[in-house]
C-alpha cells in the first residue's frame, strides 16, 4: 500500500486536473495528482479527433503557464465566424480586427493540448503524478480527506475532484446535481476542403441541431482541414455513421453549400451522446469539483474548456491566498469564494447555450424564424456585435489574476 501526505490532491489528469495542478505547483504548492490513465506523450493516430475551441482569455492561461508556444504549433487562430440558419439569407458574422489584431480564439485537436500539458506536468517540480490509478472513495473527517484506491492512499487537506462529466465522486457525495439529455448525438470528424477556410469558423443552425465546422492547420502536404462537430438526432446520426466515406462526404456538401469548395471526409468517424450537467454547489467538506463535473454544456458555443478554465482560475486564486498565509485550503469560507465567483458564469453559459440549442431546433416554424432575424439585428448593431465577441472572447466580466495579464486592447 502505497500512503501519501499532501496539502491538495487533484483526481483526473484532462485538461481541468493538469491546469489546476500547473497552476498550483508554480506557485509553490505541492500537490499529488491521481488519474486512472498515463501519460500522452506522442502522437496517437486513433485518437478520438475532438477538438477545443480555446478563447482569448484561455489562451492567456496557458502563457501563464509557459506551454502556449508548445501548444500554438498545432493551434490555428480563429479570425471571423460566420452564424446563419438554415435557410436565411441574413448570417452573423464576427471578425476579430472589430476588436483589435488579436485573433477570437484558436482551435486545437484535443490530444495535441493534452499531450503539452503531461509533458509539462513531467518536467514541473511540486507534482507527483500517480498514473494507472483508479480511485474507489474518498472518505473525510474533520481535518483531512483521504483518497482511496488500488493500493494507494492519499491523504490531504483537500481533493480537486477533475473527473469529468460524469463525476463518480460526485455521485458518492450528498450534492445536488441537474443531469439531462439533449436528445442529440454530435458527429465528429476531420475533412479536407478545396479552398482555404482563411480562419473562418461556420456554424449553421438547423431544426434537428447545430452545424459547425471549425478551421485547422494544413496538413505538411498543403491540403486545407477544418473539423466537423454536427449534433444531430441518434436515429439519424445512425445514419450518418453507416455511410460510405464518398455518401457522407456528399451529404456534407449538400449541406454547407460550396464555401470551402469540395468537402471530403479525411479520416474515422466519432459520435458521442449529448447532455447536461449542473451543480448547485460546487463543494462539500474538504472536497471540491472543477470543469465539467460542475457544469457540461452542449458544444454549441464552443466554450465548455474556457468556462472550465475560468473556474479553475477562481479556485486556483482562492487556494493560493490562503495558502500564502498560512490557512488550511479546506476551509469552507475558501471554497465558498470559488462557489460566488464562479457560479454565476456557470448559470449565464449554461442557461445560454441551453436557450440557443432549443430555440433553433424548435418545432415552432416561427420561434425559429424570430431567433434568425434576431441574428440579422446584432448584425445591424455593432456595440452589440462587439459584446458578445468579447464574452466568445472572454474579455467580458471579471477573470482570475492568476489566468494572466490579457494584451491591452
């Protein structure tokens, strides 16, 4: 049995885990990480192809952190998007030079940014990273939480619980938690296209789901790439999957029309089911959950990582005040600073992408024709224009010190 004695442990070692314990560790907090998996440390050819819709703000994150410039090779900046329905004549477009010569964002394939981030939690002091290890139960009592698991124990004045969508450490706690389907299953899958996307990302809303296909780097041999994410019924995404490549290819381009020339699939097929999760509160006792074990969102906006992020940067923030003057990180007044900062980004992108998802997939020929017009008025008005690429953008609102300095504007 392999015991350990800690400040904070962090169970799961995505995104979320490997952000808080970077951020932790470069500020002198030792930290044990605990994830059932190992390392991603090359290039994985079957890996699932999902990629990460990184906002402004989350990029400034990972400077910060010292692993943008590793994670920028594969990135590929998002310049304008383009919003329409189906069918109207009248898109949303937003270009980044509204605001500034700083790019929206940038799209990056999960496992590249995963990948850089194990490779920094390997080389950065204050971490050990307990790989292969499946945790069974975290227990508490007045002063520690322990971290339960083949052959391992972890004791520590807290635990970051970073497991994800379907948290089973959440199940074992006494927190309220909303959980429902969307109803949708969303296709995933690289294509290669004719002409350049020019960093342009499209989204199309349709009765039966979103539509996006979002821009990638060429490939070394200067075929032009972009990914689809298309959230569709599960009858129909059935469908879709039993196609020959020629056929789906086909029906992509029927479509989204002739944008980006002729459209090809470039590789496998991923589909996974959708849905939602949220929490009323994001802590009890000494433990305390992060990124989409509080809140999962529907992928439509493309912001389930940078509200994750945001929320990794209030509790990150909360625990390194109290730490840098002597408090126990457990204490139920620090986590309730993470909670008040948090929550209500969570409500507001939750509430939001929920709204946006049933407006246009409602049955009600008229909701959805007023919620297009409505795209062609913020067209019209650029202020309002301008607000919401800055909440894309997350610029709008208060954001973490510890996230980064963003660039004057």
């Amino acid at each position: 049995m392999i015991q350990k004695n800690t400040q904070i442990a962090i169970i799961g070692a995505g995104p979320i885990g490997a952000v808080s314990a970077l951020t932790l560790a470069q500020a002198g907090t030792p930290v044990v990480l605990i994830d059932k998996g190992g390392p991603l440390n090359k290039v994985v050819t079957d890996f699932d192809r999902r990629a990460y819709a990184l906002s402004l703000s989350s990029i400034q994150y990972l400077k910060s952190l010292g692993i943008w410039d590793q994670v920028s090779q594969f990135a590929q900046p998002i310049e304008k998007i383009w919003v329409v329905e189906e069918g109207s004549k009248t898109p949303l477009t937003f270009d980044h030079a509204e605001l500034g010569k700083d790019p929206l964002g940038a799209i990056v394939e999960s496992q590249h940014l995963l990948r850089t981030l194990h490779n920094q939690l390997a080389e950065t002091k204050n971490i050990e990273w307990l790989q292969h290890t499946s945790v069974q139960d975290v227990t508490q009592d007045e002063l520690f939480a322990t971290v339960t698991g083949e052959e391992v124990e972890v004791k520590a004045s807290l635990v970051i619980c970073a497991d994800g969508r379907f948290s089973k450490l959440r199940e074992k706690t006494q927190l309220k938690t909303r959980a429902w389907s969307y109803g949708q299953t969303a296709i995933v899958c690289p294509l290669i296209h004719e002409k350049p996307h020019n960093g342009w990302a499209f989204e199309l809303f349709t009765p039966h789901g979103p539509f996006a296909i979002l821009p990638m780097q060429d490939t070394s041999q200067g075929q032009h790439t972009s990914s689809l994410v298309w959230s569709v019924p599960p009858a129909y995404a059935e469908m879709l999957l039993s196609l020959d490549e020629k056929t789906f290819s086909q029906t992509l381009q029927d479509k989204f029309g002739e944008g980006l020339g002729h459209l090809q699939l470039n590789g496998k097929r991923w589909s996974y089911p959708l849905s939602g999760v949220l929490m009323e509160k994001f802590f009890e006792g000494r433990m305390v959950f992060a990124g989409d074990a509080t809140c999962g969102i529907h992928p439509v906006a493309g912001q389930g990582l940078n509200l994750g992020l945001q929320g990794v940067g209030s509790l990150c923030q909360s625990l390194i005040g109290a730490l840098d003057v002597g408090m126990d990180p457990g204490r139920p007044e620090i986590l309730e600073q993470y909670h008040v900062q948090h929550r209500p980004r969570v409500l507001a992108m939750s509430g939001g992408t929920h709204g946006i998802v049933k407006i246009f997939e409602s049955p009600l020929n008229y909701i959805r024709e007023s919620a297009g017009l409505g795209l062609g008025v913020v067209q019209k008005i650029p202020p309002l224009k301008r607000l919401f690429m800055r909440v894309a953008m997350g610029l709008q609102g208060s954001r973490p010190s510890v996230m980064g300095q963003l660039p004057p504007r």
